[in-house]
C-alpha cells in the first residue's frame, strides 16, 4: 500500500505515510497515513461531518450566520 502511494501521505503529501487507516466500524484497511493525519481522523471519530466542520473552522466559516430572510439568520449546527 506504500509504495503506490510513493510514501506520501494522502491528506498530507509532504508527510511520511507509515501508519495504516482503517474505519474502526468495519475494521475495513483505508490506505496509509502519517501518524498525525490517521490520529486525527481517528479522534474526530471517523466523522465525515466532524470533518467538515473542522474544515469550516480553519477556513473561518464555522460560524458566519447565514441570510435565510430578510432579518432573519440561521447558525451553522
């Protein structure tokens, strides 16, 4: 699995991948990550939308209130 990936992480490029993924629900093997980038993953538990919020976070979006009528807005949940 390392050497398609040319020992590159998949989240993180620059990043050795040394360390193998895999979905704790199913056990089913994901690829191979950096250390940091599989502990993350597995920490925000395994969460596509722990994910995107952490994203919106970085980005500075996680909570710009969104125009759904004239005076009337709507948080991010």
């Amino acid at each position: 699995m390392i050497a398609p990936q040319a020992g590159a992480g998949t989240i993180r490029p620059k990043a050795p991948a040394v360390h193998v993924d895999h979905c704790h629900e199913t056990g089913r093997v994901r690829g191979v990550l950096c250390f940091n980038c599989n502990a993350a993953v597995g920490q925000l538990g395994d969460d596509p939308g722990s994910l995107r919020r952490a994203i919106a976070y970085l980005e500075g979006n996680a909570w710009k209130p969104t125009l759904v009528a004239p005076g009337v807005y709507q948080l991010p949940s």
